[in-house]
C-alpha cells in the first residue's frame, strides 16, 4: 500500500469502451470539534478556497476543472468488469454547469461536472472560488447540459459550503426532462482497506464520455471532523461508491486545524455527515428558486427588467435554519 504523497494522492481510473452513442469558510483555529453549522441559501461567493495539487499516474488526462476528469491509466483490477457494468447508470446523474462568471468588468465562461443529488433537479459540485486579490466573483448565469440534450437548462446558485467546498445549483424548470440522481440514502459501510469507484465525464470536445475510477482508504481522521483518507484523489464535491454501487460519500476540501501550518486535504466525507450537507443544500436551494421566481413575477408585474449587472448580484437570502448534526461551517454576518 502505498502512502499518501505530500503533494496529494495519485488516482487511479480506468477507461471502458464508449457507446459513442456556502459562510461555510475554511476552518478556523480551534481545536475542539466542529460543531452543528447551517448552509447558507443564495449568492455568497466562497471565501478561502484553495485546490490541492493532484497528481496523476502515468499516461493520465489532465483535468481542465477540479471537477471535470481527472485522469484515464490502463491498469487492470479485478473489479473493472463490475465498474464497468454501473458506468452507464451511475453517468446519467453526472452533468455539465456552463457558468459565465464576472471579476470586475470581465466576464468569463467555464465549464464544470457537476452531480445530480436530488429529483427536482439539484446539482452539486464546486464552488465559484477567489481571485489571488480577493476580488469578488459574481455569478452572471448558469446553465445545466444533460449530455445527449440539446437543451441548455438555466439554473440558479440555490447553496454553497464553502468550509467543505461544496455548492449547489438548482435546475429553475426541469418539464420534460428526465432527472437521474444519485440517492444518498442507500449507503453502503466503508472501513479502510476499502476500494471505491467514481464516475466523471471528460470534456465537449470528447463527447463528454463518462468514465469511472477508483481511490483506496488508506485512514480515518477525527479531527476536525470525522472523514476518510483516500490513496487516490478524485474530483472534489463528486460522490464515491462502493463496489456495489452503494453511496460511500462526498470528496470534500478540509483545512487542518493547528497552532502551527494548516495544511489543507482532500478527504472523504462519510456518506452519514454528506446526507445532512445534501440536505440542507436540496433546502436551500428550493427556497432560493421560490425567492428568485417571486422577484421575477414582480419585475414582470411592474414591467422593469433588472439591468445584467443588477442580475448578476441579488439580494442575499437569509440563513439556512440549521439542522441537528449539520458538520459544515458557520454562515452570516458576524459568525
């Protein structure tokens, strides 16, 4: 077995044929547990976020995006064909966020993996993240690509942790489009020694294939929340899955808690404290699209249309309430 790198663990993904066919901030230093935290609903930008260095095996894709592809080896395990055989179903809950996103007087488009969480079309992946200076990122839109569909579906930030590194987009009307989710509920056990599988997609300009790869746990932390240590890294706010295809968990971003450096890491989020996350996020989200819906009618009542950059910074909604056993961070003024 091998350990973990200081620069990040090494992943390992196998390709398959191809049909063709969130304050949720960095932690702080304390050396006590965290505590229960809400999600905070609307359009805070993430503060404090930074990516770990990922290294790849040999021959590897480079990702574009932390959560876009990783990487595509040739090594063979004995579980490929069971992998292989969930690829499809697991892919169809995997889409792509087209996000044009705003930094003073530029506008920038990108494109990020994004996972569906929840029926009425909920999509967790990434947040916005910093500029070096700090300077603020706004969101000007946000569309969601079912690969396959020619139909972009615009979406609104509904949620964000940015302690974890998550956020969550909610679809604004999902009529006539099928939605395929992960379901958090039916999770499997997970102890170290365990091998588990995630299914991404590379790029529009390869047809956003899916494909699946596999990290090892190799430990478990406690502090400053209970989370599994991969040998292998994979893209961060993507599920992991057991052998059997059971929910094991959400990649997540975590910052040590030290007197001394804080070293940031990428872990597993088990599937229990990932659940609540969900959750909240699904929450969250369904009040933010009720709030933007409402401000649209009123704008239509009066016959006002919000100028683009009056569009791209709406009104902070207030607070999540906080659910019990909540493991995220703290959002809102003054917290």
């Amino acid at each position: 077995m091998e350990p973990p790198s200081p620069t990040g663990p090494r992943v390992e993904a196998r390709p398959v044929p191809h049909s063709g066919g969130g304050r949720l901030t960095s932690g702080g230093p304390t050396a006590e547990k965290e505590g229960p935290t809400p999600i905070t609903a609307g359009w805070r930008r993430l503060q404090d976020q930074e990516y770990p260095r990922m290294r790849f095996a040999p021959l590897a894709l480079a990702a574009a995006l932390l959560a876009g592809p990783l990487a595509c080896p040739t090594s063979v395990h004995a579980d490929d064909p069971a992998y292989a055989q969930q690829l499809d179903t697991k892919a169809a809950s995997v889409v792509v966020l087209k996000l044009v996103t705003k930094i003073g007087e530029f506008e920038n488009a990108s494109e990020r993996m994004g996972t569906l969480v929840d029926p009425s079309g909920v999509v967790m992946t990434t947040g916005l993240g910093n500029t070096r200076g700090g300077a603020k990122v706004a969101l000007v839109s946000a569309r969601v690509v079912f690969p396959g569909d020619e139909k972009e579906y615009d979406a609104i930030l509904g949620a964000f942790d940015s302690r974890l590194g998550l956020a969550f987009f909610r679809i604004k009307d999902t009529t006539g489009r099928a939605i395929a989710p992960v379901n958090p509920a039916d999770a499997g056990e997970v102890k170290v020694g365990d091998e588990l599988f995630g299914v991404s997609r590379l790029e529009d300009g390869f047809d956003y294939a899916p494909y699946y790869g596999t990290v090892k746990i190799v430990g478990q932390v406690k502090k400053p929340r209970d989370m599994w240590l991969p040998s292998g890294a994979w893209a961060l706010a993507s599920p992991l899955f057991t052998g059997a295809g059971k929910f094991a968990g959400v990649m997540i971003q975590q910052q040590g808690v030290s007197d001394g450096p804080r070293w940031t890491k990428s872990f597993l989020l088990p599937a229990a404290a990932a659940q609540v996350v969900i959750a909240q996020g699904v929450k969250a989200s369904a009040k933010a699209l009720e709030e933007t819906q409402a401000k649209e009618k009123e704008d239509a009542a009066s016959g006002t249309t919000p100028k683009k950059d009056e569009a791209a910074k709406p009104a902070t909604p207030e607070p999540a309430p906080m659910d019990d056993g909540a493991p995220g961070g703290t959002d809102g003024e003054g917290k």
